[in-house]
C-alpha cells in the first residue's frame, strides 16, 4: 500500500501511452479502467496520510469513447486533489 509523503505529488511522469499513465496513478493507489456502457472510466483510491483513510478519484463516468482518454482525467485529477489536499493541511 502505497501512502502519500505529506499530500504532496511526486513529481510528473512524462507518460504518452495507457500504460505509462496507469503506472504514473498506481504510485497513489489501483486504478481500475473499465468500459460500461460503450463509454470508458477509470478510477482509483488514493491511500491518505492517516491511517484508513482513503478517498476514491474518477474521471466522469459514461463520457470517455477510449480508455486514455479516461485514464488522462483520472491523472489529472489525482494531481489536482492531492495539490488541493496538500494546501489545506498547512
């Protein structure tokens, strides 16, 4: 289990394919990507500083025609909510 070092993100990873982002969001968790309904999503729940808790970041369900597509979200809004989460602890 990975914990995050004081909600900080580490830094970028410079990722082109499916699976450089999916590796870049599993430093923070499992993602997960799935089809559902012909659209893709993918999601993870990122491992906080306090022990058991943890809090789940998707991209928008039902919206993505291909699995980068989700997965780019998905990283993009693990990086926001870490940034935002790192601000408020201060």
């Amino acid at each position: 289990m990975n914990i995050i070092k004081l909600l900080k993100p580490e830094a970028p990873v410079q990722a082109n394919t499916l699976e450089e982002i999916l590796s870049d969001i599993e430093r923070y968790g499992e993602p997960r990507l799935g089809k559902y309904h012909n659209k893709w999503n993918c999601n993870v729940e990122l491992n906080v500083v306090a022990v058991g808790a943890t809090f789940k970041v998707s991209s928008e369900y039902n919206s993505h025609a291909t699995p980068i597509a989700a997965a780019i979200e998905c990283q993009q809004r693990v990086r926001d909510a870490l940034d935002k989460l790192g601000k408020g602890m201060k």
